[in-house]
C-alpha cells in the first residue's frame, strides 16, 4: 500500500519495516497559569521505540505535560524537541503532522462507525484536495481506498476488527477507549501519547489494553508515553518511570527502581508510609480487589496520595459535625414545639365556655 505523502509522513504512511522515530527531549519545561506553578523546570528524555510512563498523584502535572507535548499548551520556559525538530509552541496540527499523535482522559465523540472514527485519524496524511474528493477524481478514489485499507489493518491490530462498521455509540466502554487509541494510530505516529488508556475499565478490559499497547509498540516500532494511575499496568509494562509531584520531577528510573524509592513512596503514602517492602507491593498493585490492580476506591487503581485521603477524613469530620448540628437543631424544634403547645392548653383553660355569659 503507497499513499502519496510528503514531508514526515511520507515513511510513516509507506506500509514496510517502520523507522526507529527519534529521542522525545524535554528539557527544563516551566509551565504557569496565573499564580500557580504546574510544572517547575521538568526534563526528561523518551528512548527511541520505549514505553516512558509519567506517574503521580493527582495533581502532579502529568496531563499539562501531555498538553506542553501535544502543542494545546504553550510553557513558559523549556524546550521540547523531537530528535533535532523543536516542538516548542507549535500548533496542535503542526505537531501531529511531524509525527505525535495522543489520546485524551475522556472519550472523544461517538460519532459515526468504528471506520468513520479511524478515517479522522488518516486526515493529517490525505494528499486530496476538497475538489478531488468531491468530484471523486481517481486519484481521490484510490487514496481514499488505500486509507480505508490501513484503517482495517489497525483495527485489526487493536482488537476491533469484528467492530469496524459498528457505531461507536453500540460498543463497551473499553472498546470505545480503544477506539480512540486506534483512531491515534491512524495518524502513524513516531510517538503516542497515551493519557491514562485504562482508566475506569474492568480487569479483562485493562488486559486487553494492555496487550494491545505491547503489540502497537513491537508490531510498529513507535515510542509510547504513558500517563496511568494503574501502577500494576506500569510496572509491567514501561522500560522508564518518571515521577512527577506538585509539578516537579520527584524520581526517573526503571519500574524496579521507582517502586523501592523512598520519596516516591511517601508521595503516594504520605509521611506514615510503611515499610519499603509494603510500599512496594503497593506500587505494585498487590492486594487489588480480583478482577484489578490496585486501590483508588474510582478507578480500581492504585495512585491516590494521602493528601486526599486527608481530604476524605476531613469530610468525615465535616459530616459528623453536621450531623450533631441537625440533632441540636432538632431538639431546639422539639422544646419549642413543647412551649407552644403548654401555653395553647393554659390559654384555652382560661377561655370561658361559649353560651355561658349568653341571655
């Protein structure tokens, strides 16, 4: 399959053994929004054809940093380069064009078929002009063809080909998020940004994610950055860690390292962490419920520092001081119902009889 391309995307769309794509460099990005500081001189570097995951709590800064990659946000300071080409404050569209393609937290549209949604993704990579298209001009056609061809192979290669002329709308929830991993692929990305992909599926829908995200980066030869809370998918599937908290790199190592790191741990477990044996295991997703990986009481993950379990007690006290107010309230309503009724008895006790004074 040829599709006629120029630029980055010609090798990308060219079927054949894929090129291994280019180091992903961040260098000392700072990003600001008024008085807050969500990234604070974060660096790091993605390995060519590496699965790099970005973790930590909520709040880090983990999909600001997505959103600094994908060009939707523009830092203050740093740099973002993708092999020698500076990304820095490029456009959305422009970024994607050289070859980073993301999914987001939430799915995007259900709109249309599994193959409608994939097509979306080919847009970036079609040679057609509006004319060409309309009047379905030959060349237009055979182009047209050769996109819905890819797109069939990738649903393939991410587990929807039984799908590929559902509506979006019909499927699961874990085939619809795959949809949207597919439809990222359909750009033929150098680098994939993978914004929590597993997020609010079941056990055997999070397998299956997983072994897709395996495949996609072995079958294509593309660099994958993953921000998950689910530490058991981390662990398992990631080369590199890097640790992020109130917007700063906490740690960067291997999954083996990261789990054992003592600031990490306290991160995610506060001052009153356990031992490093326990916290690890618990990095780990070990004592999940059956069917998961881990804790979070939302998702089913692990990831939920103790600053929010603060935030829980807190509401626990709020709720119980509310409570004891309602039954202040309630025997203050009692006594004065009281009151009211002894003096309506007294006032008709002194009432003379109707009729009495009558002659």
């Amino acid at each position: 399959m040829n599709i006629r391309t120029t630029g980055p995307a010609a090798a990308r769309a060219t079927a054949g053994t894929p090129a291994a794509p280019p180091a992903l460099h961040v260098r000392d990005v700072t990003v600001r929004f008024a008085g807050l500081t969500a990234l604070d001189t974060v660096s790091f570097t993605v390995a060519p054809g590496s699965v790099h995951a970005l973790i930590g709590p909520n709040g880090a800064g983990k999909s600001t940093c997505f959103n600094v990659l994908s060009g939707l946000c523009r830092p203050v300071a740093g740099q973002v380069l993708l092999g020698d080409t500076d990304l820095t404050g490029l456009a959305p569209h422009r970024i994607a064009a050289l070859g980073v393609a993301r999914t987001f937290q939430n799915i995007v549209t259900t709109e249309g078929t599994v193959a409608d949604n994939l097509m979306l993704g080919r847009h970036a990579l079609s040679r057609a002009g509006f004319a060409a298209s309309a009047l379905r001009l030959p060349s237009a056609v055979r182009e047209q063809r050769a996109h819905l061809d890819r797109v069939h192979e990738i649903a393939e290669l991410t587990g929807l080909a039984a799908h590929v002329d559902t509506p979006v709308a019909l499927l699961s929830y874990g085939d619809r998020k795959r949809v949207e991993l597919a439809r990222a692929l359909c750009l033929e990305p150098r680098v994939l940004l993978l914004d929590e992909p597993v997020a609010g599926m079941n056990g055997a829908e999070r397998a299956a994610t997983a072994d897709v995200v395996r495949t996609v980066r072995e079958r294509l030869g593309l660099s994958v950055v993953l921000v998950e809370h689910d530490m058991g998918l981390v662990m398992r599937l990631a080369d590199e860690v890097t640790v992020l908290d109130f917007g700063r790199r906490l740690a960067h190592g291997t999954p083996e390292e990261i789990r054992r790191h003592s600031e990490v741990l306290r991160a995610y477990l506060g001052t009153g962490a356990p031992d490093e044996a326990d916290g690890a295991d618990v990095l780990d997703g070990a004592g999940a419920p059956d069917g998961t990986t881990g804790t979070d009481g939302v998702t089913g993950t692990v990831g939920t520092p103790l600053r929010t379990a603060n935030a829980t007690d807190a509401t626990d006290t709020t709720n119980a001081t509310e409570t004891a107010e309602t039954a202040e309230t309630a025997e203050t309503t009692d006594a004065t119902n009281a009151t009211d009724a002894t003096e309506t008895h007294e006032e008709t006790d002194v009432t003379e009889p109707p009729g009495e004074n009558a002659q």
